[in-house]
C-alpha cells in the first residue's frame, strides 16, 4: 500500500500544476489576516487566558507579485507588514513594520531542452 501511496505522488508531481508565467505577464496579490484574541496555547497544548487580563491583536499583509522574466524563467516577490499589539495590566505595546521579504526564482527545468 505504502508504494501505491508513493507511485501516486510521484505521478501527481509530474502534472504541471503551476505555469511559470510568460515573459512581460504576471500578477499582484494582497492577502490579509487579522487575529484578535485573549486566549494563548499552553505548553501542554491546552487554551488558555493570558496572564493578566491581557489581549492580543496581530495584523499581516502580504504583497506578493510574480512576473515572467524570460522564457521558462519568472521571479516572485513577497512584502509582508505586520502590526503586532498586546495588552495587559502593565500596560499596551504596540510594533509594526516591514517583515522578512521573499524573492523567488522558479525556473521550468524542462522547458529549454524541450
């Protein structure tokens, strides 16, 4: 059963499920999420309260953009900005900025020899 689950796989990934996008074409994507709770993982993986009546909000937006560079060549880059803010009884903190920033090659590997 293990080698069906694995020859099916490998059948899956030779299926080309995502283009590399054509030279001068591409696309942009704002993604957004927003959490806002009182309520933290244990590390024994029960919910619980934070300490001190204390209350997180985060938000992250992500920008991504992908365009074709070349022939089988395409470039992605990825901008997220997250807003972090918790409170409780000693008082509110609050950071935002500019998070780590991706920048992908992906490359079509069969596409120049054909």
């Amino acid at each position: 059963m293990r080698w069906v689950v694995v020859g099916l796989a490998a059948l899956a990934t030779s299926v080309e499920a995502q283009w590399v996008e054509v030279p001068g074409e591409g696309w942009v994507d704002l993604t957004v999420y927003y959490i806002d709770t009182r309520e933290h993982f244990d590390f024994d993986g029960e919910v619980r309260d934070f300490f001190a009546d204390g209350h997180a909000v985060s938000t992250s937006a992500f920008l991504t953009v992908a365009a074709g560079i070349l022939p089988g060549v395409d470039g992605w880059l990825q901008v997220p900005y997250h807003r972090l803010q918790f409170d409780d009884a000693s008082g509110d903190r609050v950071r935002s900025g500019i998070g780590d920033t991706n920048v992908y090659l992906r490359i079509r590997p069969l596409h120049y020899p054909g």
